[in-house]
C-alpha cells in the first residue's frame, strides 16, 4: 500500500512551520518529518534520513517550500 510522507526544513529553530504543515496535511500526508537547521546539504538532517529509510519503493513524499522574503 502506498503511504504519503511529508518533509519540512526551516533553516532556524525560530521559524514557523504551520503553513508547511497545513499544504502537507492537504496533501495527504501520514506522517510529516521536520528539520530545523541550515545548511546546503543533507548530511545533518535527521529527520530526512529517518524519512528515507522507511520510505518505501512506491511511496509518495511531499515537501512544502517555505517562501522566503
């Protein structure tokens, strides 16, 4: 069964994620993955390699941007 997994990044423990959170909830979602950190790569990113290990051939993932200003 296909299952839908959500990914949200901010760059600081400062910042919101409930508009990530609602378009992800929209979406479908089972279970959404959050990282707060910065940074222009992956590898201190918990939460995406959580995410990624029990993704599934098959699964869907979604991630909402946040529009920075």
């Amino acid at each position: 069964m296909t299952k839908k997994y959500g990914y949200v990044r901010v760059s600081t423990a400062q910042q919101k994620t409930d508009i990530q959170y609602e378009e992800l909830r929209h979406y479908g979602v089972c279970q959404i993955f959050v990282d707060k950190t910065s940074g222009t790569t992956t590898e201190n990113r918990e939460a995406l390699q959580n995410l990624l290990e029990i993704a599934q051939r098959g699964d869907e993932i979604g991630r909402a941007v946040q529009q920075e200003c």
